[in-house]
C-alpha cells in the first residue's frame, strides 16, 4: 500500500517539478522543494542521533572492545547538543535586550563557539590537511609512465606542479616572454593544459554526466528504478 | 615491547619540554582578552509590522535598572603587555583561561590527529571519537536553529518564535509548512515498527522532486550549455587588441587560437565516444574513443597537480598554528614580540639567495 | 588568395556582430513575452528533454519486447563480484560508501541503486557489508534498499538494519571515522559511489594501504583524478550513471542505456554539423552565407 | 633485496616524514626571518585586482563567504586580501554566507582586516554582516529576484529594511560586484550558473570575482573572462592577489609599516615550492625505479630464454 503510493509520490512530484520549469505560474515550486527538503533533513536528524545513540550505548553496555570511546563520542554528542540547544554563555542581541534568547548559537565567546573553534575546526583542518601526505604518496605510486595513458596522465600533472611555482619560472624564464617560443614557459604550458585539453576533457565529462542524470532521473519519475524505497526488482 | 618503550620515552620527552617551554621567558599559548561591557534601558516603545514593542537604548553600565552583560574579545599579546608596562595590574586586558585551554586542547587534537599517519592508535580513537560526537551534534543544532526554528517553528507558532527566540522574524503564519512538517513525521515513523513503511512516502517525495528538479537543470546547465560553448568555427580571428586594429574589427586569422579550438572541438567529439555503451570499442570508434581517453587523463593529471597546491597551503596553515599560536616559536604575525637573536642566528646560517630578502 | 583570406576575416567579423547581435535580441524577448503563460527563451531546452524521454522510453520498450542490446565491457563492473568474492574468502567486510552528499543528489541516489546491487552480491556470497553513511536520510534510503536486496537474495534473514548507520554530517568527521573504521576492520573491498569531495583520496589512499581492492564511480569531476590515481577501478562520470544497468543486466536498464546513448550520438551530430557549417561558413564568407543556418545550429543548443 | 627494489617498496611512512620537513622547516624559516618569495601576479589575479581596482568610492560589494574553516588555510588570506582592498576602495560591504559553518569567520575578517584599517566605519552603513541562510543554490535563485525576501534579517537580528544602507538593494544586480571566496558546493561555480548566466546578454550583466581553493580552479577556468571577471586560484593566486592590494596600500599610506598579518599568502609560498619539489622529486624517482626495473626484468626474461 505504503509502495503503491510512494510511486504515484515520485511520478506527481517528479512531473511537477519538470513542470515547474516551463510554466510561469509554477516558477517557484522548485525552491519551494528544496526549502520543504531542508526542512524533512533538519526533522531527520532525530533518526541518525536516535541511531547513533543507540549504536554507541549498545557498545558500551555490553562492553566491546574500545567501549570507552564510544563513551568519548556519546559524552562529546550530549555536551555540545546542550550547550548549542540552551545557547549557553550566548548574550542577547543588543537590538533586542530582553530577548536572552536572542543572541546567535555561535556567538564569540558562547560554549558552542568554543566547541566549534577548539575542537571541531582544529580536528577538521587537521584531516583535510591530511591530503598534503596522501597527495605525495598517491603521486610516487601512480605517476609512472606504464602505458600511454599514464604517461600523459603523469606529464599533465609535473608541468602544472612546476607552472605554478617559483621553481618554473626559474626553469623557464630564460625564454623571452614575446618570443614564437614563449609558449613553453611552465607557466603558459599549464595555462594551454587547461584552456585546451582540461577543457575539452572536463566538457566531455560533463555532456556524459548530464545525459547519465537524464536518464536516471527519468527512470526514477517513472517508477522503473525504485531501489532507494526497497522495491527493487 | 621495544617499540612500546621507545614511544614512551619520547612522549614523557616531549611533555618535559613543553613544561620547560610553558614556565621559562614568557610561557606559550596564552590567549588574552579585552572585556567590553553592554548596557540597555527600555526607552519607551516602537512600531514594528504594526505591534508595538519596547524600544531600548544603550545606557552607560552600571546604570540603574539597564540590562547589562559582558563581553570578550580577544587581543595580541603584545596589547597585553603594552597595558601592563602602561599601569600594572590593570583588569581591562586579562588572561583568558577559557581560550587558553583551548589553544590547548586545538593542538594536542591537531597533534591526535597527525598520529593517525604514523600507524593506528588510542590518541587518534580519541580524537576521532571526539569530533564524531561534536560534528553530529554540531549540525543537528545548525539544523534546528537555522532551519527548523525559523523555517518550520516560525510559520506554524510565529507569536512565539518572535517572542523569545528570533525576535527579528517577521510574524507570518505560513501553513504550506504543514507539508513538509507532516512528511517529516511520517520519516519519524520509522523509530516505531508498527508504522514504519509510511516512511518510503517522504523518501520518494525527495527522490521525486530530486529527479524532476536535475532532469532539467543538467539538461540545461550542463548538456546545451557545454554543446553551445563548444560549437564555435575552428577559424578563430586574432582579437583586435592583439593586432591593434583602430576599428576593433578582426584583422588577421589566428594560427594559435584556431588550433586550439580545433584541438577543443577533437576533444569533446572524441571523449563523446569514449562513453558509448552500447558500440564495442573497436576500429575507428575504438581508435577515436582511444584519444577520448587521453584527453580525459590530460584533464585529470592537471587537476590532480593543481590541486597539490592547496593541500599543501592546509598542512602549512596547521603547521603555523601549531608554531605560532600554541609553541609560540616564530611570530610571523608580530602578535608578541620577534626574537631579534633567533633571526641573527638562522641569517647567519643560510646563504643570502638572490631576490630573496632574507 | 588574399580574396580568399579576406573573406573569411568578413565572415568572422559578421559572426562576432550576429552573437553581439544575439545578445540585445535576448535583452528585449523577455519584455515581449512578459504575458505568455511558459518561460521565455527555453523551447531548445524542452526540445530536448523531449527527445531525450522519447529515446529512453522507446529503447525500454524496444528492450522489453525482447530486444536485446549489446554493452561494451566496463573493467570496474566485472571486478564487483570478484571483489566481493575476494572479501568472502578471506573473511573480512565489504566497505560501500554512498557519497556525503543528502537525498537531494542524484549521485547519492545512484549510490544507493548501485548498493541494492552490490548488496545483492554480498547477500548471495554470505559475505558482510557496512555502509556507513553521513546523513540520516541517507541511512533510511540506505536501510529500505539494502534490506529489499537481502529479501530479493532470499536471505531477509542475515539482513541487520545496523549494517547501514548515521555518523556525522560533518565532512571531516565521517572521514575521520571511516578511516579509523578502515584501517582497524580491513575491509577486503571498499566502494565509492556517489558524490565525494576532498575525502576522496584521504579515503582511498588509507584504503590502498590495508590492501583492499577499490572501486570507485563519482560525477564529480574535481575528485576524479584522486580516485584514478588511487583505485585499482574507477567509473568515470557517465559510467556511473551506467553502472546500475549493467549490474542488474535487466532489459528495462539495458534500453536506458540505449537511449542515453542515441542522444549522445544526437548531440554529438548536432555538434559535429554546428562545428562543420560554421567553419565553412567562416571559410567561405564572401560567397555563400550561412549565417543563418549557424544560428540555426545554435539555436538547436539553446545558444 | 636490491637497492631499486627497496625504493620501490618504501614504507610510504618516509614519505610523509619529507613531506612534513619540506613544509614545517621552511615555515618555521620563514617565521623568524620574515623572508618572502617575490610575486610575479599571473592574469587571472590580475584581472581579479583590476575589477576591484576600477570600482568607484561608495561601489556597493557583496561578498559571500561561503567556505568552512578546514579549508581556511588556502582561503583566508584571500578573504582577508578581498575585504583590505574593499576597505581601501571605500566600498560599502554586504557579507553573507551559504555555509553554516562560516559565520564566526565572517565577524573575524571584519574585525581583522575592515576595522582596524578604518575604525571610524559604521555598521549598517558602511558595512552589514547579513549572516547565513540555509538553502543552497535556492537562496541563490531568490536573491536574484528579491534579496530581502532571503535575508529578512542581518546576522544580529535588525530587520534588512530596516538597514540603512540596504536601501536600494533589490536583488543581485543592484550590486555593483559580487565576490565569493569558496571551498565547493554551494560555490563559484552555482555563482555562474544561477545568479551571473541568468544576466548576461540583458542590459547590466553582474560583475563576478571568485577566489577558488585549487582544486575547484580547473573547472572554473572555462568561465574566465566572460561570466566571471577575476578569479584567484589557490595560495598562489592569494599570494599574487595579497602582494597586488598591499602595493596599493602602502602607496596610499606612505610611512606606514604594513603590518606582517597581510602577508599571510605570501609566506605560504615558501612551503609550497619545497612541497612542489618534493612531489617533482617523488615522481622523477618513481619512474627511475619504473624504469630500471622494467630494464632488468626484460633483460632477466631475455636470459631466461637464451638459456
């Protein structure tokens, strides 16, 4: 019953939305869609917290290995959950004085500020700059010149490595600027890989994609595809 | 065992010298603040969206009756130490406890987290532990303050938003939200067994309106445009600067630019057939698809070293963090004072290079 | 000769007016058509969503009268079922990450129609899956496609609603746990299918260094070259939109396919005769004009 | 076990370890010496600073930050550049954001580089920090058409009509530039295609400059220079774009000291180059390795068979 009518859902929602595109009267429904999808995001938050919750509590009470950090996690949850949902330490806007709840979540100096600047922005810059380590190592082990592929796959990348620094203009600089020849400079070969071949390629990749979207948004409106609601085959 | 001793030797090592570094010369990651302090008094009342509210100004602090409350802000060091030259034992500039354990704990999770490239340990569990608890909540609360309070809980009970949360929302019932509330509630219905399966309608809502939205946004942005910017001549005019012309008319027929569209045009046409499916690649389509490929390993060898450039700027910033605001070793910023004696001594080390003033 | 050259540079010149002239021409249509009931200036647009959902449409149908068409082989789809063999051999999980993107991404929900397939693999072998995911719808969808598949395998029984969970939303925080998960689980197989960013290669490359066998599939084309270069397979954009007809080899998804590739080769003719026309066009300026048969072409793209 | 064999399998643990020295140990250099790489300003920075440069006093800028603090350390600096330059040209600023997590960042910047280069501006009139709105793209498309129905208050809670110096401001095109600093999605490239495209070719096309983390360069390079009239790609194009805004800086204040703080960019240049050759060397000795082995395994087979 709950799949019959999930599939007349997508069908309507799906038609609309295509609608919404062509007909003047219909212009906004799209934004409307994506301001009712945030809405349904923010509510579902309550299924992965109850989730999360559940997995880490279940951990610790029947004692797995590294409980203890499934503790760290639930006491991290619970403490930053409070003090963001309470705006503990947040003063009121000086617009509105008598408003103590006024003030904004993250304000400089609340305890949710000092989460989000202390512990979540160090820990997350520090991940993302991880990439530093793994670019080197993914570039010693994967830029060897196998086959045709690799090859240009590897010189691509060693001329922009060297266009963008210092270091090719220092290798390259001696050709005149206003030469026939000025385009082998590190720095205008970088800038030819990517006016041209980058270009063409990234194009390509994206007329694909476009025509892949298509057809699988097409096949999802229509019911063909339904994996996502567990009607597969 | 060995190597568990080993491990052990360098982290007391390197507590031993961080306690050395925190109580000699002027210490380390100490964070300063200046206070400011905030006072209002309801002067009256004003017109807003056709209610009358109170009005308030703001009053000198310590006023009689005025709302008061203060606030941080954080300064250099070297403010502090000014203050403290000018009068001794002045409050205005003080130490931060608060801010200070968290350049603390910031470089000790920044350090957990480093651990990680080494090999697999407790240090990283903790840290990973820790930001998987906080970063969840952290967006569950951006989600209810930032969607859910004005968005949903706004247009249902404005009055009471308005009133002691976003006083600065325009009150406005909006029952469309009634929508999206109650498909909201039947996602919720997943947390009872017996009521489970409404949960697919909302899903399939989103996956509805997801398709119908892409199927004509990609087609548009992405299918036709990329076509249209593609489909120019292979002839390409010099641009009038270029050639100086008076009239800004074209005057000469550009060798570079026509092979470059020309070489675009190849390209696009060739990585095209790269992605057939339902053509096995052989013969002129496999040859063509062939120079597709290559075309789209030139694309990815120069994204790939491009993009070394910024995550080599993340680690670097990490690193000044870690040396500057924490260990307090160099001071690129003049937040303290510069070590006159460290410069002389590293200029004496290293060769002057040309052009570049060390 | 010169006459020649001339020419051509007259032509070009008028094709430069034609676009300029273009341009004011879509600054007062839209005045024009202020009271028309349908959005100005999106005829090509429509146009080719039409084209596009006939193609589709009769290849399915085609496809279900028993046509049967013929797919070139994708390196990265055979590998699945060796992949996940592998990991059943050697006793260790399989890792499938949808993406970090929500619901709202027709990356994640090729994602999770490419998990309802390898979930069927994994359910047929008897080997274990964990997918965590970093958004809570997410980990519904997730939870409703890999149960069916487990049902469609015929074991509903070693489906546990606890393979699919909720991390975090946060970017770097999933990637965190994913790679402590990683490198303390030892997945035998890890698949990347949907939409990444940075993580991509911080993900793949902890996942080279326990030894797994990688098959990653993203239209993302910014974090292509990490999974290229980091993977043992990777689907490259459209590739990844294919995967899911080539996995299931159903007639429904075989004609989809078919019909995504007659527009190809549409757009592709219609690009190929743009180019042709306007080049000969340029080169033949001062004696036969085809300004407007360019512009014709343009049009055809919505230029 | 050979000496090529054993570089082939290295623990990819030493790898890390150089590249943790390439960068650290020129930083911690550079940091007490103060010494910079010389800036030779590329054309897409230049195009950048030339818009920014050609816009009148009082010009009205939005500036959208829309980038998280993990990718801070590539973006910053030109968020800082970007705001010093717009104070210098008197411009009234609208900040804004798309990203939850850039709110506190855009307070900072303010602080940081507007008002300690002019105390005496006033908020609301001469700058506003409109806060963060959830929405995406979507808030993209509205703003387009009606920019006080998005942003109905600013990051403090005073109603946008309410603001002295959003009168006037209707939607996108009544600013006279719009600048994004961004890490991806919601980013420059849904700049381009929702709120720029829609303009051009209709009277008063809007006025785009990007700053791109590296990684999103390439794919924005195909909208340079039509639908976007300066982009700065990654630290270098922040170093470039820094050392440009700080010439015009001291050339207007004669005798001041250019405070080190604005040179943020610039002094991350030095690890940048030692990390480039690093990954250069890491690559060359990759394929030495490649090919050495290739060499002896064919003449290792070609033995094989003579015997």
């Amino acid at each position: 019953m709950s799949r019959q009518l999930a599939i007349i859902v997508t069908l309507v929602a799906g038609v609309l939305m295509v609608v919404s595109g062509f007909i003047k009267p219909t212009q906004g429904w799209g934004e409307d869609a994506a301001e009712w999808f945030n809405i349904l995001a923010a509510m579902a938050f309550v299924l992965g917290a109850a989730n999360l919750a559940k997995v880490h509590l279940s951990k610790i009470s029947s004692r797995d290995a590294g409980w203890g950090f499934s503790a760290v996690t639930l006491l991290a949850f619970a403490v930053t959950l409070a003090v963001g949902l309470f705006k503990v330490g947040v003063n009121p806007m000086p617009a509105f004085p008598d408003v103590p709840m006024s003030g904004g979540k993250d304000a400089e100096g609340s305890a949710f500020w000092w989460v989000y600047t202390y512990v979540l922005s160090s820990i997350t810059a520090t991940m993302f700059s991880l990439l530093a380590f793994y670019v080197a190592s993914a570039a010693f082990r994967a830029f060897r010149a196998k086959n045709t592929e690799a090859t240009l796959l590897l010189v691509a990348a060693f001329i922009v490595l060297l266009g963008r620094t210092f270091a090719g203009v220092v290798l390259t600089g001696w050709i005149p600027a206003d030469s026939d020849w000025a385009f082998l400079r590190f720095e205008n070969l970088s800038t030819t890989i990517f006016e041209v071949f980058a270009s063409a390629g990234n194009r390509a990749i994206i007329i694909g994609i476009a025509l892949g979207v298509a057809a699988t948004s097409l096949k999802i409106i229509l019911g063909i595809d339904r994996s996502y609601m567990g009607s597969g085959d | 065992m060995n190597q568990k001793k080993t491990w052990t030797i360098i982290l007391v090592l390197a507590a031993v010298l961080l306690a050395i570094r925190s109580f000699t010369g002027p210490g380390m990651a100490k964070v300063f603040v200046e206070d400011q302090r905030f006072a209002f008094k309801q002067a009256g009342e004003k017109e807003v969206d056709g209610a009358m509210k109170p009005a308030f100004e703001a009053v000198a602090p310590g006023t009689e009756g005025a709302i008061e409350w203060t606030t941080e802000s954080e300064v250099p060091p070297r403010a502090y130490y000014a203050a403290e030259a000018a009068s001794p034992g002045q409050s205005a500039i003080h130490l931060s406890t608060s801010r200070t354990i968290g350049v603390w704990v910031a470089a000790l999770l920044t350090l957990f987290i480093f651990s990680f490239l080494y090999r697999d340990n407790p240090l990283y569990k903790f840290a990973e532990a820790t930001i998987v608890g906080v970063s969840a909540a952290y967006w569950g609360i951006v989600g209810f303050w930032d969607t859910l309070m004005p968005k949903l809980f706004g247009a249902i009970v404005p009055a009471i938003v308005t009133a002691n949360f976003m006083p600065g929302l325009k009150e406005e019932y909006n029952f469309w939200i009634l929508v999206p509330a109650a498909l909201g509630i039947m996602l919720l219905c997943r947390l009872n067994r017996s009521v489970a399966a409404v949960s697919v309608i909302p899903l399939a809502f989103i996956v509805g309106t997801t398709s119908g939205l892409k199927f004509v946004s990609y087609v548009e942005s992405d299918l036709l445009a990329q076509t249209a910017s593609t489909m120019k001549p292979l002839l390409v005019a010099a641009p009038a600067l270029a050639t100086g012309a008076a009239d800004g008319t074209a005057n000469g027929l550009s060798l570079g630019l026509s092979i470059k569209q020309a070489l675009i045009f190849v390209g696009v046409v060739s990585g095209l057939v790269y992605f057939f499916f339902s053509v096995e690649h052989k013969g002129i389509v496999g040859k063509t698809a062939r120079v597709g490929i290559w075309y789209l390993m030139i694309t990815f060898g120069a994204a790939f070293g491009f993009t070394v450039m910024g995550r080599i700027a993340l680690f670097a910033a990490r690193c000044e963090f870690i040396f500057d605001d924490w260990l307090w070793l160099i001071d690129p910023t003049e937040k303290r004072v510069v070590v006159e004696a460290a410069v002389a001594s590293v200029n004496a080390l290293l060769p002057v290079l040309p052009g570049v003033g060390l | 000769m010169v006459s020649m050259i001339d020419s051509v540079l007259v032509s070009l010149t008028l094709a430069a007016q034609d676009a300029a002239g273009a341009g004011a021409d879509g600054a007062t249509a839209p005045a024009a058509a202020a009271e028309s009931f349908f959005v100005s200036g999106r005829g090509a647009l429509f146009g080719w969503l039409v084209v596009i959902s006939v193609f589709v449409l009769v290849s399915i149908m085609k496809a279900r009268a028993g046509k049967v068409f013929k797919v070139r082989p994708i390196a990265g789809l055979s590998a699945v079922d060796e992949a996940v063999g592998r990991a059943t051999e050697m006793g260790r999980p399989v890792l499938f990450i949808p993406g970090i993107q929500d619901m709202d991404n027709v990356q994640t929900i090729a994602g999770l129609t490419i998990l309802s397939r390898v979930g069927k693999t994994t359910a047929d072998y008897d080997a274990h899956i964990e997918v965590p995911v970093s958004r809570s719808l997410v980990m519904t969808a997730g939870r409703e496609a890999l149960s069916a598949s487990y049902l469609a395998a015929g074991r509903p029984d070693s489906f546990n609603e606890d393979q699919v969970y909720y991390v975090t939303d946060e970017q770097f925080g999933y990637t965190a746990y994913v790679s402590g998960l990683m490198v303390r689980k030892k997945p035998a197989a890890c698949f990347y299918m949907g939409q990444f960013f940075a993580e991509s290669l911080i993900l793949a490359e902890t996942g080279n260094s326990i030894g797994a066998i990688q098959i990653a599939g993203t239209a993302e084309t910014s974090q292509l070259p990490f999974f290229v270069a980091a993977c043992d397979y990777t689907l490259i954009g459209e590739e990844f939109f294919a995967a899911s007809a080539y996995l299931s080899g159903e007639p429904d998804q075989m004609g989809s396919l078919r019909g995504q590739d007659l527009s190809k080769a549409l757009v592709g003719a219609v690009l190929v005769l743009g180019v042709v026309v306007m080049t000969v066009g340029a080169l033949a300026g001062g004696l036969v004009d085809l300004g407007s048969v360019s512009r014709f072409f343009q049009s055809l793209v919505g230029g | 076990m050979s000496f090529i064999d054993r570089l082939d399998a290295i623990d990819r643990r030493w790898i890390f370890l150089m590249m943790a020295c390439a960068v650290a140990i020129p930083i911690i250099v550079i940091g007490l010496t103060g010494a910079r790489f010389p800036e030779v300003p590329g054309p897409t920075s230049t195009a950048t600073f030339e818009t920014i440069e050609a816009l009148p006093e009082g010009a009205k800028v939005l500036f959208s930050f829309d980038f998280d603090p993990a990718s801070a350390g590539e973006l910053q600096p030109m968020a800082n550049a970007f705001m010093r330059h717009l104070g210098q040209k008197k411009a009234k600023v609208y900040c804004q954001t798309l990203w939850a997590s850039a709110t506190p960042l855009i307070e900072e910047t303010l602080k940081k580089c507007l008002l300690t280069q002019s105390p005496d501006l006033v908020y609301g009139v001469d700058y506003v920090n409109l806060g963060y709105q959830a929405g995406n793209e979507g808030v993209m498309k509205v703003i387009s058409t009606d920019y006080k129905q998005s942003f109905p208050t600013d990051a403090k809670g005073t109603r946008t009509t309410a603001i002295p110096m959003m009168e006037g401001i209707e939607n996108t095109s009544s600013f006279d530039l719009i600048m994004v600093v961004s890490a991806g999605y919601p980013g420059s490239k849904e700049w381009v295609q929702y709120v720029v495209s829609p303009t051009l070719g209709k009277g008063k096309p809007i006025q785009l400059v990007a700053g791109v983390t590296g990684v999103s360069a390439p794919q924005l390079v195909p909208y340079f220079p039509t639908q976007m009239q300066g982009m700065l790609a990654a630290i270098k194009g922040a170093a470039e774009y820094e050392y440009m805004v700080n010439e015009v800086i001291k050339a207007a204040n004669p005798g001041k000291p250019l405070p080190p703080a604005y040179m943020e960019a610039q002094r991350r240049m030095a690890p940048q180059l030692f990390g480039h050759l690093l990954m250069v060397g890491l690559i060359i000795v990759g394929n030495t390795i490649f090919f050495v082995k290739r060499r002896q395994s064919r003449s290792g087979s070609a033995m094989k068979a003579a015997a």
